[in-house]
C-alpha cells in the first residue's frame, strides 16, 4: 500500500516510520509512506500557507493553492483522499477494514482552524476523525489510522490471523495477559495459565474475555450474542454464567 501524507509537519513522520512495525512494514516493502510538505508548493516568498478566514474569527486556515499543488503532485486525482478532521466520521473497525483494501491513499493534515473548503471539496475528501476531541495538527491523527490499518495488511504482523484475535476485531476484548515472572512482589499468574493444559486455558480465556466485554462494553457484548459461534458445551455453559450474572 501507498500512502501519501500532505503536511506542514512532515518532520513528524519520521520517527514513526521508522520504529517498531510501521519501520518493519516499511523496510519489508509492504507499505510506502511518502510524505509532502505542503508549503514547498506555496508561491509566497515566505513560504506561507495560511491566511486569515473570510468573515472574520480567530486564528487562520490553511490556504487552497498550496494544497492544490501538493495534491497535484502526488496524483491525488485518481486516489482516494481522507481529510483528518473532528467533523469526520469516527474512525472504526468497518472503516479501517475498508482502507486496508485499498493500494494507494492520499492524507491531508490541517493545522491552525482547518483549510479552505475548496481544497476538500475539489479534491473529494473523505473527513475522518479519531475522536471527540481537538487536536492541534492532523499530523497524530493521521499516524493512528496508518498505524490501524497497516496492522491488517498481510504480512504486517508476524501472524496474519493475530489482528483479528484482538479486543474489538474478535468481536470482544482480549482476556487479561500475563508473562514471566509467575510471581511478582506476591501478585501470581492465574494457575491455569501455567498448567500446561490449553483446553482449560482456553476457557479460561473465553470466560474473562466475556466477562470484561459484558462489564466495559455492553453494546459489544449484545452484538456477540446476537452472532452465531459454534461453541462447544463447556463454552456454551459459561456463556451461560455470565448472562445470568446481574450488571
Ligand atoms: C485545531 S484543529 C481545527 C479544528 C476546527 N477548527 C474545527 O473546529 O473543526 C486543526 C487540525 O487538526 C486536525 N484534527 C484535530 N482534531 C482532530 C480529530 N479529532 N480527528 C482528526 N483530525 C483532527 C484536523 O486536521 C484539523 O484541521
């Protein structure tokens, strides 16, 4: 996949692209992220990208001809263009499925009080937002959908199913996970854990899994209900408990 981030910021990039599994998805080759700074394509002799808003109001927006050079540049015209912006969509699991479909994808980051509206509406821009709060830049936000999505690419994380036995994708949240030492300062490892015995862990693992879903995120936890599972007795008969435990 392709990704090509349009910024004022793109300094901030670095560090994430090279780190961690974006810096492995990177170096394997599976996911390119180029970034663009917007103000390279300003014809100001300052460089500036920003002007003060039609009507008055505080603060500045970022300008059109900048983006549009920026976008140009990149040949957003036959690719699918997200604006990172708090009046998007929250970004969600269907979403993030959708994009890792894609091969190629155009970012754009606003700074400062958004940008100029012609910029996303010529370009045909998809606004998403990462939540209901506002950040100062659109560089952070645009690192989380990255992140999220590079994570279902095949061949990102070691596993290929791994990303869909995580909390939310498995339909619940993960279980508690424990690693070594069995004891730390008197706190122990569940025993199970340690038996040896994976039929008993995985039950294990089904009922805590159940149990925080219920507590933390009921409206989960109906929709598992809701869905067919092919479970054996012993499954069936935790599900069971915890239903009838009263919230
Ligand atoms: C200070 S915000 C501008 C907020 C804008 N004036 C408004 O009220 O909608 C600057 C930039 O940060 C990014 N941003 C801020 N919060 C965000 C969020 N929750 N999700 C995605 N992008 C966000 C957007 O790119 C936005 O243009």
């Amino acid at each position: 996949m392709k990704i090509d981030v349009l910024t004022l910021f793109p300094e901030m990039f670095r560090p994430v692209m090279e780190s961690s599994m974006l810096g492995r998805a990177v170096a394997g080759g599976i996911l390119e992220i180029d970034t663009t700074d917007i103000r390279d394509f300003s014809h100001d002799k300052h460089n500036k990208a920003d002007d003060y808003p039609f009507g008055g109001g505080g603060g500045m927006v970022m300008m059109a001809d900048p983006i549009f050079g920026a976008m140009e540049s990149v040949g957003a015209e036959n690719k699918k263009v997200i604006y990172m912006s708090p009046r998007g969509k929250i970004l969600d699991r269907e979403k993030i499925e959708e994009l890792s479909g894609l091969s190629e994808m155009v970012i754009l980051c606003g700074h400062y009080e958004g940008v100029d509206q012609r910029a996303l509406d010529y370009w045909n821009a998809e606004e998403i937002s990462i939540g209901d709060y506002v950040l100062t830049g659109g560089e952070l936000p645009a690192m989380v959908l990255i992140d999220s999505v590079a994570r279902l690419l095949p061949g990102v994380l070691g596993n290929e199913n791994s990303a869909l036995d995580e909390s939310v994708y498995s339909g619940l949240l993960e279980h508690p996970q424990y690693t070594k030492p069995r004891e730390y300062r008197g706190l122990n490892v569940p025993e199970v854990l340690t038996s040896g015995n994976h039929q008993l862990i995985d039950l294990w693992r089904l009922e805590h899994s159940l149990q925080l879903t219920k507590e933390r995120r009921p409206d989960l936890f109906e929709k598992f209900l809701q869905e067919e599972h092919a479970f054996s007795k012993q499954e069936r008969k935790i599900l069971e408990e915890i239903m009838k435990i009263e919230e």
